[in-house]
C-alpha cells in the first residue's frame, strides 16, 4: 500500500523502479549452494571418480597403474571375499539389534521419565565422545581381557559355555572372538542409536498416550499401537546411523578381533596400506556401497515412514 | 457399558480435590451430573476446570474424594478400564492412523472385530464418510474435531467429555460447531461434561452450567437462572455484563428491601438478594445493562412511579446496529453500561446529555458487599 509521504509516482506504469532488486534476487540461491557445491564437488564427486578409475586399473606397482577397464577385478574380489562381507553384514546386524535393544529403553526414559535428570543422562550419553574411537576401543580390551573380572564373573556363571557352543566366543577367552567384534561395535555406535530415538519419542505428544488410555488401551497396548509406531522415524534413522557405520568398520575387529573375525573394512585396510593393491581396494570399496545402499533402500521401502519422516 | 444400563448413569463428584506441592487447582467439590445432561464448567484458565475434568476421565488422581458413575466407584480405576471418552484439547488424533482407524481405535482395544459398520454409522453421523482413508493432517481444524468427537462418541461411553473442544476454531466454525454438538447431545442422549472458558459457548450449549472460580464451583444453575440471578460478583461479571452499586440498607418494605445508593434510593426483592440485609448494612446491587431504560433528563416527569432511578451524564455511546450501547456517569457508579434497542432513538441522547436511567425492581439482584466488586472482569478481558 502506498503511504502518503512517498515520494511522487512512477511516471509509466511498467515502473523500472520495482524490477532491479527482483532480478538481483534471483541468483541469490544459486550464490548461496555455491560454497556448499564446491565442498561436495571436492570432497565427494572427485574421490569417487578417482577411486572409481582406480579400480578399473591394472599394472603393479613398480611399472604404475593405467586404466584397462578391467571389470574382473570385481568379480575376483567378490569370489575371494564374500565370507568378509557376509561378516560385516552380520556383525553389523547384530551390533544395530543390540543397540536397539539397548537403546530404546534409555532414549525412551530420558523422553519420558527423567524429568530434570534427562540433561545428566543426555550428557552421560554423549560423554564417551569426548575421547577417541581408538581409546575407548582399546579400552574395551582391558575390559574383555583373559582372566579378567568381565571373563571371570561370566565363566563363573557358565555364560561362556552357553556361547562358546554357539561359536560366539573360543574357550574360556572373549577376546579375539565375534562377541568381542560385536561389543565393541554395540558400544561404539550406541550413541547414534539413542540420539535420533530419542529426538523422535520427545517429539511425540503426551496427549496421545493420554488419548490411547482413554480409550480403553493398556500401557502395553498403548506402546504398541501408538508410541512405537511413532517412534518409527527414530528407528530407521537410528539403525541405519548404526549399521552403515558398523557394517565399513575395522578399528573394532582389528582390536578386538582375530584373523577369523576380519570384516571387509580390514580387508580394504590391508589391500590398501599393506598389500597395495589399489584396484582391488577399490572395486571392495565400491562393493561395499553398492551392498549398502540396496540394503538401505530395500529397508526404507519395507519400514514405510516416508510420511512419518 | 455397565453403567449406562444400570438405571442411574449420574456423575458424582464427592469432596474431590487436587493439590500440587502448595497449591490447590480444585478446592474439595461436590458436584452432581445428571445423566443425559449437557452439562458445562465454565472459567477463566487456570480456575481448576480441566483438572476437574481429568480426574472424572481418570487421567489426574484426586488428592482427596471419590468419583461415581452411576453406582460404580471408579476413583482407583485407570482410564482404560473406566467407561468414559474424552474429546481432548487439540484433538490428539493419532497421526500415523487414517480417519477409519481413529475412530475404530477404541473399538478394536476392546477386542471387537467387526467395527465397520459402526465406524461408518459414526464417521456419517459427523458428515465425514468422504473422509475415512484420510490422515488426520489432511483435514481441517474442523474436520479433525468432527473425527475427535466420533472417536469418543462411538465407543457408546456413559459420561463423554469436553475439554474445550472448540477453542482452536476460528468464531464462525465455533458457532456451527456448538449447533452440531449440541444436535448430536439431543440424537445419541448421552451425557455430556463440556469444559470452556468462553461464556457463550457454555450458555447456547449446556443445560446446566457450573461457574468455577479458583477451585471452587462459584454457582451451578441453567444459564437463565445464572444470568439471572447471580450470587457472586465473579458470576455477575463473568457472565456478560452487570452494573453493580454500593448501597447500604435502610428499611424492609414487605418483600422489598429499599437501599441508599448515592443520594437516592433503590428497591431491590428480598428473594433476589443473596447478601445478609441487616439494616445499616452494605450490598451490592446488580442490573444487567439491557434492563435499563434512559430518559433525558428534562423528560423525567414521564417515568412510571416504582421504578428504580439514577441519573447521571452520558460520557459516551456506540451505535452497533440492533443496540446502541451507552457508557454513563454517575456518581453512585462511575461506569454505568447500558443497552438500549434501536427501536425508537431520541436523538437527544449523545454524550453530554444528562439522563436518568430506570428499570424494574425486580429485574434488581443484591449481592454480598464483602466480595471484590471487579471479580470476574479481567478474565474475560484477557480472553
């Protein structure tokens, strides 16, 4: 609306006056992805072209690699390392169902119940963060060590045996086993899982357990058909934060495993670093991602939440 | 359900409270429902009218007191296990479910399996059949309170209750949807316990309406008799609008007591007075500003005799169509309000003109002088 004290109207109707900061406008956003582009460009589209190129390579490394368009390499690789991907599938697996377990309990007591505690338990979640993934990892070490207090107390109550006959664990050692590996994943990954169940249950409106009560639901009930179901958001974002993570890992099998608890992550590592094979590296990495991402989007399909998301 | 079939499907509230810490929402209350009733608790936020209503769902455990429906005790009873619905503030439809599953919920948790039919009758009974595959987003405030209150109503519940239902409507929707429920109160004869703070939703809807104020019912009675017969000051500002004077008893006349207010007298009918009127005493006289005819001043000669009378100044007026609405001074009250009907204007009275006002006796209510004569007014204000 025009104010009385403007200044004197446009001469012509198609006013120039209202066109230029429109047009200057426009590019605004375009300005504004730019930073944005240019670290994707850089640190994702170049790497993944370069490596791409890598695994399609032959040569050694004395006579340098050139690009032959040698598609075998994946399938040799493929061949020769589907226990370790099998692996990594599994451990991985077995980790984000531990975390899940464990996880949802603590992401929904601090929704829901810990009233002025829940900033002390959140801190106490993240805390472990502020060290790194090597020490805490190393840590667990200690903690699963042979003949320490954790092994002691778990031969004493014939834990061991139960899992020893299930191939878990060797004996009366936890180290150096699949339990360690899936431990020490469960534990390094937990965080991922409690943070993003709980930002969903917290979301969700106490009205409506109050609704789901008055009409004639059980606490049991309730949770079912409405906290749960809510909660589904959370519990993709939650496990796949877990699983992806998990399933490219190799500091926990490294320390906590054996030689017969390698995942494809030590597999890469050794081809990388040791061996130096680049191509087949590669061509593993590429795999991997490829096995992820149907995985994942098999696992959004299937969960549905689009519309809860 | 059981009560309902069980002859008397009344709510009684029994010395029922709640207290937090230190503060008390709900004094102790006795509070009767009658079965079939549509039955309101009206208040400003905060008056201890929700809270109320939760302990009745079950949802809020009374600090003290009992709740019966019908003859069963349901004080211990969870609100899954009592036979009552709520239409809850806001709705809180379940957002992962569609239209049909909402209002099948309650059905299907008391293990019913066949719930189409039902669903159906109900989702026509709220004109929402189109709407069954929808989600609760997909519709509009309310649509959504439409599948709020089938989502009770179908579970054929003895007591349903309201917590306002209507607040989040803009006014026109508001108006239609009180017709509606009120429509739907008449068909299904359930009784209903309908909590608002919006005065005129309790008065078009309810049979019975119980004025809360800090935790206490101030007054229960149909809104004629509230509006009426006020026996609070918190009630008398609450419900519209009154005028109220400081008077001090003189003498009883047969069934009228006659007051001085400034230098005049006013009559007011012992029955309407709820104030203790030893003489020499102070009360609180009330008119309802629609009562209340003005006459300019140099016409006063023409006023029937036994009437009430007051003059004073018009410091102000507003034309709104079917009433002219005045503000006058006087010195027994310094804000007096009155509505006159546009029926025959006097073009003499505009502001500045001295008037007197006068109305029937027994339109007069006397109110106990020891309460805050502005009770009542802020809230509504604020609202």
């Amino acid at each position: 609306m025009a104010t009385l004290t403007e200044a004197p109207p446009p001469l012509s109707p198609t006013a120039p006056a209202h066109k230029p900061p429109r047009r200057r406008g426009r590019w605004t956003p375009y300005w504004l992805l730019l930073p944005g582009l240019l670290w994707l460009c850089v640190f994702f589209a170049l790497p993944m072209i370069y490596q791409a190129s890598t695994s399609v390579q032959t040569g050694s490394l004395e006579e340098g690699y050139k690009v032959t368009w040698h598609l075998a390499t994946y399938w040799d690789a493929l061949s020769e390392y589907w226990p370790q991907f099998l692996r990594s599938v599994l451990y991985a697996a077995a980790a984000t169902i531990l975390c899940l377990v464990l996880g949802y309990p603590l992401a929904y007591l601090i929704a829901f119940r810990a009233g002025r505690w829940r900033n002390l338990i959140m801190i106490l979640v993240i805390a472990p963060f502020f060290t790194s993934f090597l020490i805490r990892t190393l840590a667990w070490k200690t903690i699963l060590a042979d003949g320490g207090p954790v092994v002691g107390a778990l031969n004493t109550l014939h834990v061991l045996d139960v899992t020893s006959w299930l191939g878990w664990t060797a004996g009366d050692r936890v180290l150096a086993t699949p339990l360690a590996v899936v431990c020490g994943l469960t534990y390094n990954f937990l965080p991922f899982m409690i943070l993003p169940l709980y930002t969903s249950l917290e979301r969700i409106d106490g009205r409506l357990h109050e609704a789901a009560g008055d009409l004639y639901a059980r606490p049991v009930t309730t949770f079912r058909k409405v906290t749960f179901p809510l909660s589904m958001p959370g519990v993709v974002s939650g496990t796949l934060l877990t699983f992806i993570p998990a399933a490219g890992d190799y500091v926990n099998a490294e320390l906590l495993g054996s030689t017969d608890t390698r995942m494809i992550g030590n597999v890469i590592q050794t081809q990388f670093l040791r061996v130096l094979d680049y191509p087949t590296a590669a061509a593993l990495s590429f795999i991997l991602m490829a096995a992820i991402l149907f995985m994942v989007t098999l696992y959004i399909r299937r969960s549905g939440t689009e519309d809860l998301v | 359900m059981k009560t309902t079939n069980s002859g008397s499907g009344d709510v009684r509230l029994t010395g029922i409270s709640k207290t937090y810490g230190s503060f008390t929402a709900v004094q102790p209350l006795d509070l009767t429902v009658p079965q079939g009733s549509f039955f309101a608790l009206l208040g400003a936020s905060g008056c201890g009218k929700t809270t109320t209503l939760r302990m009745i769902a079950g949802l809020e455990e009374p600090s003290s007191g009992t709740v019966h429906l019908g003859d069963q005790d349901v004080t211990a009873l969870p609100p899954y296990k009592r036979p009552v619905n709520t239409v809850f503030q806001s709705y809180a439809l379940f957002p992962h479910l569609d239209i049909f599953e909402n209002v099948a919920f309650g059905l299907r948790r008391r293990g019913i399996k066949s719930v189409k039919k039902q669903v159906e009758e109900m989702l026509e009974l709220v004109q929402l059949g189109e709407q069954a595959r929808k989600k609760p987003h997909q519709l509009s405030g309310g649509q959504q309170q439409r599948v709020a209150v089938a989502r009770a109503l179908i579970n054929k519940p003895g007591v349903l209750l309201l917590d306002e239902p209507l607040g989040a409507l803009d006014l026109k929707l508001r108006r239609q949807m009180q017709l509606e429920l009120k429509r739907i109160q008449t068909e299904v004869g359930i009784t209903f316990v309908h909590v608002t703070h919006d005065q005129e939703e309790a008065m078009t809807m309810a049979d019975t309406v119980a004025v809360m104020n800090a935790g206490r019912v101030e007054q229960l009675g149909s809104p004629t008799d509230l509006y009426e017969n006020p026996k609070t000051t918190f009630v008398a500002n609450f419900l519209g609008t009154s005028n109220l004077i400081e008077a001090e008893v003189d003498t009883k006349n047969g069934d009228d007591i006659v007051l001085k207010a400034g230098g005049g007298k006013l009559v007011l009918p012992e029955s309407r007075c709820s104030a203790p009127t030893t003489t020499g005493g102070k009360v609180l006289v009330g008119i309802r500003p629609e009562k209340i005819s003005l006459t300019h001043a140099d016409d006063a000669g023409e006023i029937p005799e036994g009437r009430n009378r007051i003059t004073g100044r018009i410091a102000n007026s507003s034309f709104i169509g079917v009433s002219t609405q005045y503000v006058i001074d006087s010195t027994v009250c310094p804000e007096f309000e009155v509505y006159a009907q546009n029926v025959d204007r006097d073009a003499r009275l505009a502001p500045g003109a001295e008037v007197v006002l006068h109305w029937s006796p027994a339109h007069t209510f006397g109110l106990d002088a020891a309460q805050d004569i502005d009770a009542g007014i802020q809230e509504e204000a604020a609202l």
